[in-house]
C-alpha cells in the first residue's frame, strides 16, 4: 500500500441512517434490519469512521435488502478524513508504520470473528463481504475453502492481496479493477482473470477505464468521469449481492 491508499475525496454527508453498536466485541455501525441477510464491510485504509463508507452502507442496506455492518477492525485507532486532502496530514500520515500495526497476523483473527458472529450468534442465513482497499484480502480471505463463513464477496480496488489468497477462493467473487492501481497491478489482474475462472465459481470482474486506485470509496463526485465510475461500481455490488444473497 502507498500513498494513492490515503488521498481522494471525502464526500459531503451530515446525517447517517444507521446506529453504533458492537459486534463480536468490536466497535461497528450497523444499517439495515434485514434479520436473514447480511453485508460485512471490511473497510479501506480511512477505517470505520469514513464517512463515505457509511454513506455507501446508507445505500447498500435498503439496495441489498440487507443488514450492512460497518466494523472497526484497527483496535480504535481513527484516521481523521480529512488526510485525504490536507498536505500536512498526509506527510504526517506514515502508512508502513499504520500497516505494520494492523497486519493481516493482527486484524485477519478479528475479521473472522465478526463473520462468525454473523453467521453463529446473529444467525444470519446469507452473508455477504465487501472489502475496499486494504480490506480486499480480507475479504478473499473470508471466501476461502473449507471456512463457510460467507456466501458471496466482492472488492474494490483490493490491497494486499496474495496470489495464494486468489488459489483458495471458494465463494463467488466480484472485483471491481481500476486501469490505474499500483497496487492491483497488472500482473495481479492478470493472475486473477487466468486462475479464477479454473475454480468453478461465479467470477464477475468489472473494469473502470480512466480510473485510479481508491476510485469506488474516494472518488470525486464532482468529476463527471469519476461520478460515473462512483455510480457504476455502487451498483455493481449491489446487483451481485441480489443475486448471490437472496434465494
């Protein structure tokens, strides 16, 4: 991860839908009230407390029909939206020091945790995981076979990922890839595209021409090209957990 995981925008919000709760001991925002149908987000570098996060749980619950949680999954530790656009807060910003604190050793046990919270104790039929960022090998993670801890996942612009992370994938998989993204590189890419189609599973791989790492959770909506993009990869998600989620 690099310095494209904390720049963007932060998008204009005052009011959220959703409430504070906990969830496998874990700080969370939850939206939604679906009791068959659930969404984890593992969240991108700005944590939890996004507000574009939120905002887009607003609109996954209702879209999805499905309860959306929102876990915190940095022991606390806030990283303040506003270092996405403010020079001194970005130099200030060491991202291998803030990874070398949630590492996947560290976070991955805390992840799995709250999947299985959802699919054990809250008794959810139907699990879906969306990972941003460096929430994106999570997410696969999660996947994997012999866990049976989600149904369906789906990653925007995923960090961190591992090609044996892409071997073990059991569950339908979405990802939505930039043509821009140091991170997902083309390598990756291409790794992804030749060895999950052998899997035998649903693979729906959606390609955001012109756009850059951080596209579907930091995207400037005031730029035609990356509303649209915005816009599309939204709806991506929500058509792919319709149809995987929901019998």
């Amino acid at each position: 991860m690099g310095d494209c995981c904390k720049t963007g925008f932060r998008w204009k919000v005052s009011t959220f839908e959703g409430k504070e709760t906990k969830i496998a001991g874990l700080d969370t925002y939850v939206v939604g009230n679906n009791k068959d149908v659930a969404i984890l987000i593992i969240h991108d570098i700005l944590g939890w407390t996004s507000p574009n996060l939120r905002l887009l749980a607003d609109h996954y619950a209702p879209e999805i029909k499905a309860t959306v949680y929102l876990v915190d999954f940095y022991g606390g530790e806030i990283v303040d939206p506003l270092t996405m656009r403010d020079p001194e807060k970005l130099k200030r910003f060491d991202v291998g020091a803030f990874l070398g604190r949630h590492n996947k050793a560290t976070r991955g046990p805390e992840i799995f945790a709250a999947a299985k919270a959802l699919k054990g104790e809250l008794g959810y039929k139907k699990v879906g995981a969306l990972g941003f960022c460096y929430g994106g090998w999570a997410a696969f993670q999660l996947g994997a076979k012999g866990n049976d801890l989600v149904d369906a996942i789906s990653t925007g612009h995923p960090s961190m990922l591992e090609e044996s992370e892409v071997d073990n994938l059991a569950v339908p998989v979405q990802i939505l890839a930039p043509q821009n993204d140091p991170i997902f590189t083309p390598e990756l890419k291409a790794y992804c595209n030749k060895v999950i189609p052998q899997l035998n599973i649903e693979y729906d791989y959606q390609y955001f021409p012109g756009l850059a790492h951080g596209f579907a959770t930091r995207g400037d909506p005031n730029n035609l090209v990356q509303k649209k993009g915005l816009e599309r990869a939204k709806d991506a998600v929500v058509f792919w957990f319709l149809q995987h989620l929901h019998n």
